[in-house]
C-alpha cells in the first residue's frame, strides 16, 4: 500500500510570523492525522519555525521549494541539501514547471538535483508535466517520457521508493482548471508504466505519485479515489490553513 502524501507548497508566500500563526490554526483543524503524510513546504525563510512547530507531529514534515546540486561554493542566492537537513528538512521540490519556465531548469539540471537530494539523504519531489501546447499537440507520452527519463537518469531501482513524482500538468497550475479525475489518472498510469519499462513493476508500483494543478477541497476525493493517485501538491488552496485541512478530510475520506 502507498501512503497518501499531501503537500503545501507556499511558493513565495508568507512569512515566519505568518507560518506560526497559520500552523496553529491549522494544528487545530487537522485533528489528529494517521494514514497520511503531510508535507508543508514554505519559503526557506519559514522552515526553521515550521520546524520547530511541527517537532512533536509525526504526520507532518517540512519540505523546501528548491536547492542547489552542488554541496557548496561560489553560488551565490542557492541552498545546499546539506543545509536543509541541518535543518531537519525531508523533501524537496525538484523541477516545478515555474522553475522550469521562469529559471531555467532543463531535465539535466533537475536530474542533478534528484541525485544530489537523495545522496543528502533528503526525498525529491520531482514535478513534471506538460504544457496546454504539448497537450493540444498530442505529446503527452512524449514529454513524460523526456522528462522521466533524464530527470532520473543515473538511478538505480532501489533509489525510486525515495523519491515522490508531481504529475502538475502546467495548464492546471494556478489556473482554477483541475485536470478531471480521469485525465489525471490517466497520466498517472502512463507514468507509473513509463517507471515500470525504466526500473521494473515492483519498484513502479512502489512510487507514489501526486496530481497537483487547481486541487481545492471540492474537487479533491474524486481525484485522490484514483487507482493511481497517491496524493496532491497543492499549491493556491494551501495558502489558507483551512481549506488545506478541508483537502486532508477529504483524502481521509477517499481512503474509506
Ligand atoms: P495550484 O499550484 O494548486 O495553485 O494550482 C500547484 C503547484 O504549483 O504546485
């Protein structure tokens, strides 16, 4: 059984006063959490008070939007993932599309990063998807393809039960345009059979894969009933600690 694994990601929203003062509110929403994971991910800024906050609940760990994929040196703005398990950090965003678009990541510099989180002992969230574009032009497969291919290129089976897929097809990101539950599941099961050719079904069927692109608390059970839906990054509805706990409700009720 994969785990359900919910994760907020801030973007670049909040900051360490406004993160307590959310944490509570939704501490005292979310009640206590038992067949899930929950992943807050706040700007680098926040982590530190998340993470003391969050210290007594197992449920929840707290991530980082991005790191460097060098161990240190003249990089001058980025963070290692040494630094982020110092400060006891547990996943990191790997690829988001508004990195990918905005900053230049390729597959390559994703696929460094992957290797290095995991050599740091932290687990990548790798984000893919494709563009409205590529979906219009019948290229789908093609770019999960790519983007699978390199962006774990180098790794070995026993590596992938590590690492979290973000399927985030990028015209559902901030756009209140979900992608509908069979769309996404159907992504999902070609990712999991792209990961089946790449490192065999038993390690394919070990890796869990979320579906994020508009997912609000009203659309969030029928998504997380899917075969292959093994949770959501959820970005917008996050940024309110109550409907974020209204999504975590809602996948507890998919679980029954
Ligand atoms: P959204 O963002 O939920 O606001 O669409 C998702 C994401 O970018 O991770």
């Amino acid at each position: 059984m994969r785990k359900k694994i919910l994760a907020a990601n801030w973007k670049m929203n909040l900051t360490h006063t406004e993160a307590e003062a959310y944490f509570v509110t939704f501490l005292s929403e979310i009640g206590q959490v038992n067949d899930l994971e929950v992943v807050i991910i706040p700007p680098f800024t926040a982590i530190s008070a998340l993470v003391t906050a969050s210290e007594k609940i197992p449920a929840i760990r707290i991530g980082a939007q991005n790191m460097h994929w060098e161990k240190s040196g003249a990089f001058t703005g980025e963070v290692s993932a040494a630094m982020l398990r110092a400060h006891y950090v547990k996943y990191v965003l790997v690829g988001h599309s508004e990195r990918r678009m905005m900053f230049g990541e390729t597959d390559e510099i994703v696929n460094r990063k992957v290797g290095a989180a995991l050599h740091a002992g932290l687990r990548p969230i790798l984000c893919l998807g494709e563009t409205l574009q590529e979906r219009d032009g019948g290229r789908v497969e093609e770019v999960l393809r790519r983007q699978l291919g390199k962006g774990l290129e180098g790794l070995a089976p026993r590596d992938l039960p590590e690492i979290v897929i973000a399927y985030e097809p990028c015209w559902a990101i901030g756009t209140g345009r979900s992608a509908t539950p069979a769309e996404a599941e159907q992504s999902h099961a070609l990712i999991r059979a792209i990961l089946s050719e790449l490192f065999g079904k038993p390690t394919a069927d070990r890796v869990r894969i979320q579906y994020g692109g508009s997912v609000r608390p009203e659309n969030a059970e029928d998504l997380m009933r899917q075969k292959n839906i093994d949770g959501a990054l959820v970005g917008g509805a996050s940024l309110d600690p109550r409907s974020f706990a209204r999504i975590i409700w809602r996948t507890e009720a998919a679980l029954t």
